[in-house]
C-alpha cells in the first residue's frame, strides 16, 4: 500500500491559465498468487495540464507474472 502527492510546475512560457498541477494518488498490490500479482491505483489531479478544469480522476490496474 502506498500514497503519494505531487505538485508538477510548467514554465512560465507556456500559455497556460494555471501554472502548476497538484495530484495525490493511492495504490495496493496483492500477492495472488507464487506468480501473480495485482495491484490497484488511483489518482486524483487538480488543474490537469494546467489547465482550468478542476480534477480529473484516474484509475489504473497492474498484473504482474513471474515466469
């Protein structure tokens, strides 16, 4: 299990209405098996790509095998 937050700043040459994104993201991973893993995570961003759109949320799912 893991959580995280970042903030990511563009350069002030963009032309962009907002300067900086801020995001925060959770993530799990599971032993399913000797050779299977998954895990889960999600983010949340405010202002994506600097732009003025409020948050965009995004989820992702990782399967990993071991040969």
């Amino acid at each position: 299990m893991g959580l995280a937050v970042y903030r990511a700043e563009f350069s002030r040459f963009l032309d962009l209405p907002r300067r900086a994104e801020y995001a925060f993201e959770a993530l799990y991973q599971a032993q399913a098996t000797p050779w299977l893993a998954i895990g889960l995570n999600g983010q949340l961003i405010h202002h994506p790509g600097g732009s003025n759109n409020r948050a965009a949320i995004v989820a992702g799912l990782r399967v990993t095998l071991t040969l």
